[in-house]
C-alpha cells in the first residue's frame, strides 16, 4: 500500500517537465546534479537525427545525401558539442531525459507536415492562443487532438476527478498504471511527452464558483475558446454564464450521433446560452448543485435535446440506476469529438467560421 500511495502522489504532483540548457550558465552543474540524484534515469539522446530532419525540411527543393545530411549537421552545429545544442527535458513522474531540438526548431520540425493545410502565417496566430478545457474524461482525447495538430500555445485543463478502471473504456492515452492519478495532470503529462513547450496548467479542483474567473482568465490573458466537456450540470451552466460576460465563444461535444455545439458569445453577447432552448429566468446558480434527477431533466433535455439521442442511447439513459450507474461512452465516439472540436476550434481561431449553431455527423446516417 505504501508504494501505491507514492505513485499515486507522485502522479498527482508533477506535470512541468524541467529544462536543462548546457550552453546556459549553470546549465551543465544543473544536469550534472539531477544525474547523480538519481540513478534510475533513463536518457535518450537523438539530437543529430533531429538535426537532419531540421535540414530536410529546410531544404524542399533538393535531395540531400547521406554526407550532405552529416554537412548540413555540422553547420548546425558550428564545432560545439552536440550534448549543448538544443535542449534537455526531464520528465520528473517517468525519470525520463531527452534530448531535444529547443522551442522554435522543434515546433519548426514538429509542424512542419501541418503545411499548407495550415498556412505557416497561421501557425504563427494560433500559437498565442489559449483554449481551456472543462471535463477530462471526452476532454482527454480533444486536449491531446488541440496538442498534437498544435492549434494552440497554451491550454488550461480542468477536472476534480481521477481515473477509474472504467474510465479506460474510453481513455486511449492513459495506462492501468495511471489508476487513481488526477484526470487532468494525465492528460498534461501526455501533452507534455509530445511537446514539452506548450503551455499547461492544471486546476485539479475542477471549476467551482470560486475559481471560474481565474480558469477563463481577464481581458488579454482570458482564454480564446471554452471547450466544455464536464458532466455536472450546474457547472455547464455556470461556465457558459460566465463565458457571455467575457466573450469566450464556447465549444461543446456531446460524443452522441456526433453532435456539437457552438455558441459564439464573442460576436453575439446576448446569445441565450444552448440556443435558447434554456429557461434562464428561472435558474438560481446558488442551487443547481441540490436539483433532484427530475429537476435537472428539462435542463438536461436543453442541453442536449434528448429526443434527439440516439435509439441506443434513449435505452441507455433507461436503464441508469437499474443495470447501469451513468450513461455511456465510446471511444469511437470520443476520438471523432476530439477531431471536431479541434478542427472548429482552429476554424473559430483563425476567423474562418463565425456561426453559432448544433451540429451532427452521424455516421449511421451518412452510411446507411
């Protein structure tokens, strides 16, 4: 028991990875230092092949050879030592360090196969943009979509709970060794084993009262895009109250018959939130936490348009309490939501869409 609970702390502790720049002053005690504290590290070192990529893709028009490949390195390299170029991250919660191209080389090489499907003046905008993510069990495979394509530079990730054996039906980038660690620092530990420069914070809290101004953020530092994704109702509310009076356009995935959500509440900061199939006359934001299963129907109904559901679906909701504890997930479903929301996200960012509206792609409807 006592090793499970340092793991699970440990888990639960750490997110950042750690920088060590060799050519920096200190940076080579700094390294040296970590090495000897521990003895398990494991190092992984491919710096030159991460070079020759970097060559290959500066140069488009020519075929470069074995020795203009290692000619091309050594420019790179200007008669230094190939352990000071770069950088060397350690990854606390794996006792993992790897070599790497630093930032704006490795986003370069990292991004280069988004071209031109992203223009590369489009790279350059949407790395200053911020999105958050509310719910990270569907949010777990959106945030890692929005990390690897990178429409962003910065993501805050929001979830109280942990990750259950029956979470794993539907969390493709989480392991058993995973079990009983915070949602939302798995999730930041994945983004950061495949980009360790962009930006995470975690609020392990989940979103309350208390925090959803800090979570959204103020004026230039608020965020671009709220994705929300948890399943507390009062919380679905709340964030979308409280994106209106900021004007973050709100983006949500329901992972049924593939519906989505779009409220743009930055061009219209009247919109009536879910369309206005809400009675917000009638919601006292103090109480919605102590609503019974039958007061929080209609809201549910608003939010998702339950005759809508799918047949499977309709069964499901059911059968909740009887054979089943909550509603059920896909990973299909989840992984297509992550491709949704991340390609209207990057559309939204970069000014390509500007309606509000809910959408499906239903995939037993486009193939019969």
């Amino acid at each position: 028991m006592l090793l499970g609970y340092r793991a699970s702390e440990q888990y639960n502790s750490y997110y950042k990875p750690v920088y060590y720049r060799l050519a920096e002053s200190g940076g080579q005690e700094r390294l040296k230092e970590l090495l000897s504290q521990t003895p398990s590290i494991q190092i992984y070192d491919t710096i030159e092949s991460q070079l020759s990529e970097l060559a290959k893709i500066n140069n488009p028009q020519k075929q470069l050879t074995a020795d203009e490949y290692k000619a091309e390195v050594a420019r790179y390299l200007d008669g230094k030592n190939p352990d000071n170029y770069g950088v060397w991250v350690y990854y606390p919660w794996s006792q993992k360090l790897v070599h790497l191209l630093d930032e704006e080389e490795f986003v370069q090489v990292r991004t280069s196969r988004n071209l031109y499907k992203i223009k590369p003046e489009e790279l350059e905008i949407l790395k200053t943009k911020k999105l958050g993510i509310i719910g990270l069990s569907v949010g777990q495979s959106i945030a890692m979509t929005i990390a690897t394509e990178r429409i962003c530079g910065e993501l805050y990730l929001a979830d109280f709970d942990t990750v259950e054996l029956c979470n794993m039906n539907r969390l493709s980038n989480c392991n058993v060794y995973n079990l009983g660690a915070s949602k939302a620092v798995i999730t930041a530990q994945k983004i950061a084993e495949l980009d360790p420069f962009l930006k995470v914070t975690c609020f392990t809290d989940g979103i309350t009262a208390d925090n959803i101004d800090s979570f959204l953020g103020e004026g230039s530092a608020k965020l671009d895009i709220l994705i929300e994704e948890c399943d507390s109702i009062d919380v679905k509310i709340l964030s979308r109250v409280k994106a209106r009076e900021k004007g973050i356009p709100v983006v949500m995935d329901t992972n049924d018959r593939g519906m989505l959500d779009v409220e743009r509440f930055d061009l219209e900061p009247e919109r009536p939130l879910f369309h206005g199939n809400l009675n917000e006359e009638g919601i006292d934001l103090t109480k919605l936490k102590d609503l019974t299963s039958q007061e929080k129907l209609p809201m549910l109904d608003a939010m998702v348009n339950l005759s809508a559901l799918s047949d499977r679906m309709k069964y499901s909701l059911g059968e909740m309490g009887k054979t089943i504890n909550t509603w059920p997930q896909l990973a299909s479903s989840v992984v297509l939501g992550g491709a949704m929301v991340t390609d209207t996200c990057r559309r939204i960012l970069l000014s390509e869409t500007t309606s509000s509206g809910r959408y499906y792609i239903d995939f037993k409807e486009l193939i019969k």
